[in-house]
C-alpha cells in the first residue's frame, strides 16, 4: 500500500542528490495587484444535492484575506457562503452580483466561465 503525498508535490523521489523540490510560497514580496489576479467566477452543483453554489477561484492571498473576502462577497449578496481550501463559495447563483463587486474591488480581469 503506497501512502498519499501529503506536500501536495507531484514529485515522488529523485536520484539526483542536489535537488530541492519547488517551494510554493510567494517570495515575491506578498500578494500581487489587484488587476493582475485572473479570478474565475463560477456556478457549481457538484456534491451538493442540486443546490447551486458560486465559486471563486485563483485567488492568491494569504487566508486572512480570502476570509475577509468571502465575508464581504456574502454580505453583498446577502447569502450564505464559506471559504475552503482556496476557494470561496457563496451560496446561490450569483455569479454577475460577485463579478460586479470584484470589478469594483479591483479585479479587473476577473472573469465568469
């Protein structure tokens, strides 16, 4: 039985004795701009018995900020929601009301698929 790669790294082992597997954290100096981020705006039923749910994906941020996010994108809509793994669901199909606040947010180049 082989066990799950828990360092979400899709290498598994390497011969070569100098090799340091790619890092994910942005050393860049912090989360980019605003207009730079291609945020993905959509509308999802998958294991969720039927019910609709909008999601966000592609944000790059720390946690903080994607929780601060979603707390203002269901306080826009006036819905329900949560923030897991990356990505922010709010309840319902509201896919233009979420795009049009990322674009007054900034999120110029958000878009809905």
């Amino acid at each position: 039985m082989s066990k799950k790669n828990t360092k979400n790294s899709p290498f598994v082992y390497s011969t070569d004795p100098n090799f340091l597997p790619p890092t994910t954290d942005n050393s860049t100096g912090g989360t980019p701009e605003k207009a730079a981020q291609n945020i993905k705006v959509i509308r999802s039923t998958k294991h969720r018995g039927g019910k609709a749910v909008t999601l966000v994906e592609n944000f790059i941020g720390t946690e903080e900020e994607a929780k601060e996010m979603g707390k203002e994108l269901k306080t826009f809509c006036g819905t329900g929601g949560a923030v897991k793994g990356g990505e922010i669901m709010v309840q319902g199909d509201n896919r233009d009301k979420v795009l049009n606040w990322l674009h007054k947010q900034g999120y110029t180049a958000a878009k809905k698929v």
